[in-house]
C-alpha cells in the first residue's frame, strides 16, 4: 500500500505542476517512467525492496505443512479420498479459494506482467498445484 500511495502522490504532484505551467498537451494516462528523477526511482526501490522483504518474513513462522499450497491441497485431497461425505459436506470447493488467495497474493507481490522477463501465471509453482489438484478432483468424480 505504501508503494501505490507514493505513486498516488507522485502523479497528483505532476499534474498540478502541469496545471501550473499551462501544459495544455497532456493526456491523461500517456505519462511514462522516464518522468521520475533518480531520486524519485531510488525512494520507490527502497520502499519496493522493503516490501518484498516483509513480504519473506509473513510465514516465517507457520510450519511448513500450512504456508505450501501444494502440501495444503494434498491434506484436503487426502480428506477427499477417505472421507469424502465429509469432505462434501463442508464445502470445501466453496472455502479453498479463500484459503489459498494469502499464500497466493504473497507469492505474486513481486510478479510484474510488465517487465520483459516475466514468469507466466501458468508456470508458478502454486498454479501448478492447483491444476495437479483439479485434475485429481475431475478423475476421482469420473
């Protein structure tokens, strides 16, 4: 949040420096990065690395058995397959996203669609187990 409230910030400063100057040209939505000054990039870095660094420490904490999706969905696949009125009667198709959007929000902070050398949604690892756990669940109700 502290990363879009500085750009937040940034741009309203832009534009009303524009506003100021009589800088009749501009389009709304046409800025470029080239506009930030060295300082400006190195606040965002700083802040941006903070970040990604708090980000590490959120599960340090939780054993290992609940911050890994792929070891998540196993335990629920494992329900399933040994009880699996249980398994249907709480719902837990319904629940999983829930459960699994944090673990999955704190592994795509960092994911840029935007930069030249992106890893595809498809080949993370969390995507992956998702898919592997979903074709598990078609085959087991066929």
């Amino acid at each position: 949040d502290n990363s879009s409230e500085f750009i937040t910030k940034y741009r309203t400063c832009r534009q009303q420096v524009r506003e100021c100057s009589g800088e009749a040209d501009h389009h709304e939505g046409m800025s470029s990065d080239d506009e930030l000054t060295s300082t400006e990039v190195n606040e965002f870095q700083k802040k941006k690395d903070n970040i990604l660094e708090d980000s590490r420490k959120v599960f340090e904490d939780v054993h290992a058995d609940f911050c890994d999706i792929r070891k998540i969905l196993l335990k629920f696949q494992e329900w399933k397959e040994k009880f699996p009125d249980s398994y249907c009667d709480a719902y837990i198709s319904c629940c999983l996203p829930k459960l699994l959007n944090p673990l999955i929000r704190v592994q795509l902070i960092n994911w840029n669609p935007l930069e030249q050398n992106f890893t595809e949604l498809e080949e993370m690892p969390w995507f992956r187990a998702i898919e592997e756990f979903s074709r598990a669940k078609n085959i087991s109700e066929s």
